[in-house]
C-alpha cells in the first residue's frame, strides 16, 4: 500500500509553513514579514493569500503544530510502555520525548517557544485550547504520581509542572547538536526533577531502577575510556488529527 503524496496545493501550503517556522523560529514573529516568508518558500509575496489570509493565520497554524506534535509522540511513546509502568517511568519517558521532539524534530515546536510571548493578544486566545490540553497532560502524570506515593505532596503539581515544562522549553534558547545526543540531556533533567520531587521510598526504587538499567555496579570492559549517553530514540509516528500536520520538507531552492 502506497502512501499518497500531497497535492501541488498541499505542497506549497506545507513549503508556507516550514518557511514560517524556521523565519518565526530564527527572528521572532513581529520582525517576518509576509514577503520573507515568500522569499524562503520561492513564491511571490501575494501568492500566500490563495492559502493563508494573513500572517496571523500562518502563525496560528505554526502554533498548533509545534504543539501537537510533542502531544502525539509523548501519547505514542506513553502507549509503548509495559502495562504495569510506574507513573515515574511513564513522566521520564515523556520528558525524553518532550525534549527529542522539541530539539530534533523542532522547527514548529522550537517557533512555538519562541515567538508565543511576541504575538498578539488573539493568537493567543486561539491557540490557548491547544497549550491547555497539552498541560493537562503533564498535570495528569503528575496527579497519578501523587496517587501512587511517588511524589512529595508539600509541592504544588501546577508549580512542578510549569518548572518541569518551562525548563525543557528553555533548552531550545542553548541546545546545539554538537553538544551531545539528547538522551544524555533527557537523563540529567530526569536527575534534577526526581531528586528533588519525589518521596524517599519512591526515589530510592528510581536509583536502583537506574542502577538496573545501566548496570552500575559492574567493572566496565575498559575503565579508561569515558561512557556516553544513549542516543535518542526515533520519534514515534504522530497519530493522525482532523488537520493533516504538513510533509516537513525543504522548501523549494530559488532558481538561478
């Protein structure tokens, strides 16, 4: 079974977006101009309203995006776990995807950080529904590891949830890929946030959970040679939604 290619009209649509993300992701969003988002598209300035009325309406699709595609690979990876995982294995697994869709797979979602505190009062009323569900989500998994004993109750979840969320969300204003595989920079905010949040009982099973996975406690094969993170796992297919998230593909070189 093949799968369908999008149309001429799909394509250039797409070609808008990406060159939106990566403009609104590199300048911010008051300083693109419809006629940058043309030129890095290689279409005309006017040609963008047979697909967009105005630039709000790029941003606010860009906006939904960037979302919804760490929302859908943090599902899939949540769905992939064994039936019995803890709430504390189901939040680091999460935080590994938040952060591998965020900086690998980021030109929607890195925009999405970006420009949200440059944009008008409208946009973001429209893209508010987006952003909420994706922080019930988090404030889910940490409701349940509260249930389960996991965390400590002296901390507010919504303040555990905007410092977890927010500091991932930040790593896009430094992170650069020569600087190591993600999985590494996954592992030390899992580090920093259980140490911290979780009860004695629950971060002792962590540690030896860890232990298990790494296994410490064994003589390397070579102990001069210094160890490395994992690299990052590939990000799961996105589930499908009522709006297609567009091919994620250069946009067109201009011709010479």
């Amino acid at each position: 079974m093949t799968t369908p290619h999008p149309s001429r009209a799909e394509g250039t649509r797409n070609e808008i977006l990406l060159a939106a993300a990566r403009l609104f992701r590199d300048r911010g969003y008051q300083a693109t101009t419809l006629r940058d988002i043309a030129a890095i598209a290689n279409m005309k300035a006017g040609s963008i309203y047979y697909h967009f009325d105005s630039k709000d309406a790029i941003l606010a699709e860009v906006l939904d995006l960037g979302i919804e595609r760490i929302h859908h690979g943090m599902r899939d990876a949540l769905a992939a776990l064994p039936p019995k995982a803890s709430a504390v294995e189901a939040i680091e697994t999460a935080i590994r995807m938040h952060l591998e869709v965020l900086l690998l797979y980021g030109d929607f979602t890195s925009a999405n950080i970006r420009v949200y505190g440059q944009i008008p009062e409208q946009a973001r009323r429209r893209s508010h529904p987006v952003r909420q569900a994706y922080a019930d989500f988090w404030t889910t998994l940490l409701m349940r590891a509260r249930r389960e004993g996991a965390v400590r109750t002296d901390i507010g979840v919504k303040m555990l949830r905007l410092l977890l969320v927010g500091s991932m969300n930040w790593t896009v204003e430094w992170y650069k890929p020569g600087r190591g595989p993600v999985g590494g920079i996954a592992e030390d905010v899992s580090k920093l946030f259980f140490e911290g949040v979780l009860t004695p009982e629950a971060r002792a099973a962590w540690l030896r959970r860890r232990a298990r996975r790494s296994g410490a406690g064994r003589r390397p094969a070579h102990p001069a040679k210094a160890t490395h993170p994992a690299k990052a796992t590939p990000l799961p297919k996105p589930a499908r939604t009522s709006r297609s998230a567009p091919v994620v593909a250069a946009p067109r070189s201009r011709s010479s």
